[in-house]
C-alpha cells in the first residue's frame, strides 16, 4: 500500500458499468443494444455537462475510450483525451476537475495472448469480480468491486495496462 498526501484532491467513485459494452458503438449491434449503449453514453455526456457547468471557468479533464470521445466534444470548457494518450503528457496541471470514464481492460483473450507473449505462460482462469477495500483519509474503509484475473501471470499484466494507466490519468492533473 502507499500513502499519498493530496489534500488538494478530491476522489469520487460513481459505481456501474462504465465498460465498452456500455457505452462503445459497435459494428452489427441489434438496434435494441445500439440503442442501449446511445442512452448510457448520452447518460455519462449529461454528467460530464452538468459537472463542467459547475466547476466553469475551471477547465475539466476528461479521459475515456477513444471511440466515444467525440460524443463529449462540444462540451464548454472540457477537454477530451483517451487512455494510452495522456502518458507524460504536461498540460493539465491547471485543470480544475478530472473525470475518467471507463478503464483500458483488455478483453479476456487478448490478455492471454499478451501473458503468452510476455511470459511464456498460458494462464488459468478468467476475469472474477473481487470485493475490496480502499481507506477514506478519515481512516474509514469504503468498500468497492474490482476485476481481476485469476492467473498471476494475466493479472500482472491487467495491472500494467488498467490500474497503471488509471493512477497516470490521476497524476495528470498536477498532483
């Protein structure tokens, strides 16, 4: 575990589905799920809207999926990046507000092909949702659900590619 001060900072969980098959259009979709994913992606464009109204003039960060960032393009004051894009990035120091969407989990058999390549291994198991814990700096423990891999092979490699990626999105707003 590591201990950060950023007393600057706020963190703010909003629990759901925030995956591709969320929010991501997809080639050959029935016009039910396209339907589906416009209204959960519309749902996350309102309350990326009403956040920057809040925080206005402040600039706002927002890191998502690269097919879905133009959906959030017009929005005043927000500027748009995607995961894997933002990494020694230095121009948001300044921003007032980060919001993330989403995270770059590579889907299941992607993973074990990297895990093939990387370490020779041919992983067991799968994805599995896992409670956890993260502690408040009240010193209260707020409960979460995370996704993790049953192999510790691919699950060094999840770790690489969703949880490092996301602690670089946080680190890009200056903290």
């Amino acid at each position: 575990m590591i201990d950060v001060a950023v007393p600057h900072m706020q963190v703010r969980m909003v629990s759901g589905s925030f995956g591709k098959s969320m929010l991501c259009p997809a080639p050959g979709l029935a016009p039910e799920e396209a339907a589906r994913r416009a209204n959960r992606l519309q749902e996350c464009v309102d309350y990326v809207r009403w956040h920057a109204r809040r925080v206005f003039p402040g600039r706002v960060l927002l890191v998502t999926y690269k097919s879905i960032e133009a959906a959030f393009a017009d929005i005043p004051n927000v500027e748009v990046a995607h995961f894997n894009a933002v990494a020694t990035l230095d121009c948001y120091d300044d921003i007032a507000l980060l919001i993330s969407i989403g995270q770059p989990l590579p889907p299941g058999q992607e993973l074990d092909a990297l895990t093939g390549t990387y370490f020779d291994h041919v992983p067991k198991g799968r994805y599995r949702r896992e409670h956890s814990g993260i502690r408040m700096s009240s010193g209260q423990t707020c409960g979460l659900r995370l996704l993790r891999h049953d192999d510790q092979y691919a699950e060094t490699l999840r770790t690489a590619i969703c949880d490092d990626e996301l602690i670089q999105v946080v680190g890009e707003d200056g903290a």
